[in-house]
C-alpha cells in the first residue's frame, strides 16, 4: 500500500495518527507537496480523480481518498485496536461524534485558515475576509461546544478513545496556525489534549 | 423509532430517501419546523445535544444525529437492498463517492443557499454575499465534474445504485431553490436523474 501524504495538511494527519495508533506498518508514504500545486497535476488527478490528499493506493492499483473512508478500510484490515465501533449503534454513534468535530470543527477551521493565512493564498484563487471571519466564528463556537462535551466525557465519543478523537485533535491542532489556541481557553480540552498526547500517533 | 424530520431541508430527505428504498416502515415522523426556530428549542437541542436535523430516537431512548450516521446505523438494521457496500473495499469506496457528493456538491449549495436565498435569511444571522458567491462557484463546478463522472459510469460509485447517488440527488435538488438546474446543463445528470425517478422513495 502507498499513502500520499501532505505532511503539515490536517486531513492525511488523521490518516497517519489512525495507522500509527493501529501499528499499521509496511506502507510507503509519498509527500504530495501542495503548495507547489503537486495535488493538481496529472500524475496526481489521473490516478485518484481529484486532486485531494490523503488518496491511498492498494498493490492492485485500485484507490481511495477521503480520509474517513481510507480509515474505514484500514480499520476492517485491522480490527485492533478498536477505533470505529463494535457494534450497529456503536459504529452510528461513533460516526456521528466524527463527523460533528469533522463539520462542526475542522471545516469551518479551514475556511479560517485557507481564507486568512498568508501561507495559504497560493491554494485559493481568492482569499476573502468574509469567510475567515465566518470561519473564525464557527471554530470558536465550535471549540466551546467541545470543550461543554469534553467536561462531561472523558473522550469524544464516550468512555473511550475513537476516530473522532483523532479528528477532533487534527482540527484544533491546525488552528493553532491561525493563533487559536483551544486548550489555552478551555481547560477541559487542554486535560483531553493531554490524554492524547500520551498516546500511541500522537508524539511530538 | 422516531425520526425528526424538517420536510424541505436536504439532509434529513437523504434519510427519508435511504428509509423508503428499504422499504423501512414503522417509523413515526416528527417534523420539525426549522424556519420557527423549533430545532434550537430545548425540546430538540437537549434531547439531542445539537440543533440539528435529521435526528432518530430509539425505542430505548438512544439517539443518534448526523444523516449518515443515522444510515450507517439502518442499513445494519436492514442489510437489502444494499445501498452501502458489502465488502471493506467496497463500503470505503462508496462512502468516498457520499462523501464526495456531500463536501463537493451539497457543501457549496447549502453555502449558496443559506447566504443568498430570501427564505432563509432567518436561520443565518448575517447572510454574507461574498460566501453565497463562493458557494455558487463550487457548486457549478462539482457539478460538471459529477457529470463527468456520470458520463462514464451509471451511477456516482459505480455500477450499481448506493447512498451516494442519494446524497447527490439531494444536493442537486436542493440548488434548484438558488434556480440552478443541474439537469439541464448536463445531459449526463438528466440521464441519472431519471434512472433515479424509477426507483423507491425518488417518487414525486
């Protein structure tokens, strides 16, 4: 298997933090360097159809994007440890918590980043102000909102560390490059941040 | 079970849509009106932590949100008609193509149509042009890359009707209201859509 991987971009960290939790090993990575626009190019867009990181090759050629589904594939290759569910309303619920710190965090995050950071202007055609601000908005309502769930639960989804853990970290991780800081305004996310950090993939 | 339902709203049709295909009966629909504000009621956002719809109440009092959470979890309950893949490869690679139809195509619309349609000036708390035009631009240009996708295959995962040609359906449908007519720029998607009008639960 090949991963391409965009290593500062957050969407192919939840991807590699999912493996490296797993002990996935044996899979080439390739570094997909987007702000030289590397995702756009043919030899990128032929093979996966779109110019999006994470894309995951198999060694029959066939392929994947979209982080959450690579690791809906990885977590059927490699059960343990458990990140999606056991069971029907375990694996809805569990999704259900991914894809709220998913819509609810990371997206408006990176209409924040991808609108007001100068890093960021060679990936948009045009930066607009208007949807920073409301990018920036909908990050911190969202980071609170979290950080009430973080207060009354121990991990995202529950009892237990999950996926939406994983995503719910990439995304405030990534807003640091806007110079928010979750865990600086709610305690209950720095503790929850501190559980992770302890953790197998999320090192360094 | 119960479902909370909002009538004109595209993601919770995604669930109705998913529900009449498998011919899941039984189910008591709660409608709930989104333009009075009945989704931020503490009745609503304290049964199910957010002001969201779709929603669905179990018997035993579980609740699960998010539109393909709540699939994930019926289609476990309702295997046939299959609509989200049998095997590890296959479930990854159809919910790539659903989430595909939701970031690239219902994303944008929902953006375009939340900023710019006089109908719901009262669910956003400033409708921002700048947005709405960005949302109008990445709709028309998902939608002629999904028609070029349908040019070469029947339907949007493949050989075979799934969630994801739901979602789509929805999203596409859902522009109409902003006057943007998929269909009739691309006889592709016309081609599709009218596949899909034969089928249980696109009736009407």
């Amino acid at each position: 298997m090949r991963l391409y991987d965009t290593h500062m971009a957050p969407n192919p960290r939840r991807v590699r933090i999912f493996m490296d939790h797993k002990g996935i090993g044996g899979v080439e990575v390739v570094q997909v360097d987007i702000n030289r626009g590397e995702h756009r190019l043919p030899a990128h867009k032929d093979r996966f159809g779109v110019a999006h990181v994470p894309a995951l090759e198999l060694d029959d050629g066939r392929v994947l994007t979209e982080s959450r589904a690579i690791c809906s594939y990885l977590e059927a290759l490699h059960p343990e440890p458990n990140l999606m569910g056991h069971d029907a309303f375990e694996r809805a619920e569990i999704e259900m918590w991914d894809r709220r710190a998913e819509l609810m965090q990371l997206m408006p995050t990176a209409m924040w980043v991808r609108h007001a950071h100068l890093g960021l202007a060679t990936l948009e055609n045009v930066q607009v102000p208007q949807i920073a601000a409301q990018g920036e908005q909908g990050t911190r309502a969202a980071a609170a909102w979290f950080a009430r769930r973080l207060d009354a639960s121990s991990f995202v989804a529950g009892k237990r560390f999950t996926i939406a853990d994983i995503t719910l970290f990439c995304a405030l991780d990534f807003a640091r490059v806007v110079k928010f800081r979750a865990a600086d305004e709610h305690p209950s996310i720095a503790r929850w941040r501190d559980r992770l950090k302890s953790m197998a993939g999320f090192g360094g």
